[in-house]
C-alpha cells in the first residue's frame, strides 16, 4: 500500500480526506471545514499536500489491483444531451456487460474514436476482437490506431 510514514496524522485520516477531494468538488478551505466537523484540525495547506502527494500513489495502487478485462469488446457511440449541449457519447464494454472506458466528444469524427480507442487501450490493454458498428469513424479509428 502506500506508505504513510512520518505522518503526524492517522492514514485514515488522510485516505478520507483525499477521497472527499478527490470524489467531490470542494475547496480546500471547504474540505478544512468539514475535517473540522469530525474533529480533526488540519490546515487547508496540509490538505493541498496531501492530496498533491497521495492522490497519484493511490490513483496507480487502484490502478494495478483493476479486474482484469475479457479479450472481446463492444463499442458503441450515441448522441445524447449534456446539460443543453447535443455531444456524442462513446462507450466499451467487454463481453460481460463492464464498462472500460467512455468519452463524451463534440464530433463524431476519426480523430474522437481514435482519442477513445487510444485510452481505452491504454488503461484496459489490447483486445483480440472488437465489436463495432458500421461507422466509418469508428472503422477508421481503429484502423488508425492499429
């Protein structure tokens, strides 16, 4: 796990701190406050540092303990409306319904499925069969990236 030493406070503490930064948008000024109601003193500047110096370590110990993925994708885009603005949501799934990885885009275009594919590879590894509509920006994205 992550190495907490030479910390004055409790790991818990600050896993819990981090989380609530990092899984919701508060200010560091917001998030001392709400330490302070569960009775931890801790200045905004500590928080800063901490999520600074934690939040990578744990985002890549998370990271290498993620479920492995099947071998054989679906993916799928659709145009939906985000907060009054039409954008093309992209999404993979693998065989058994998990989802890998979306993107929302402006365009429907290679250059966004390219963008996704090259993440979702990326942060799943490369599978031996993908699913695809017969979009041609998709067909090219993937063409592109092979």
């Amino acid at each position: 796990m992550v190495d907490f030493k030479g910390t004055h406070c409790p790991k818990d503490v600050i896993l819990y701190a981090v989380f609530f930064y990092v899984r919701y948008a508060v200010s560091y000024r917001d998030l001392e406050e709400i330490m302070a109601e569960r009775g931890v003193a801790v200045d905004h500047a500590t928080l800063n540092r901490w999520v600074v110096k934690y939040s990578p370590l744990i985002a890549c110990k998370a990271r290498c303990r993620k479920s492995a993925t099947s071998s054989s994708w679906r993916m799928d885009e659709t145009y939906i409306q985000v907060k009054g603005k039409w954008a093309y949501y992209y999404r993979a799934v693998d065989k058994f319904g998990k989802t890998l990885d979306f993107m929302l885009s402006e365009h429907r275009d290679e250059a966004a499925a390219s963008a996704f594919f090259a993440r979702t590879i990326e942060n799943n590894g490369w599978p031996e069969k993908v699913v695809v509509d017969k979009s041609g920006a998709n067909l090219a994205g993937l063409q592109n990236i092979n």
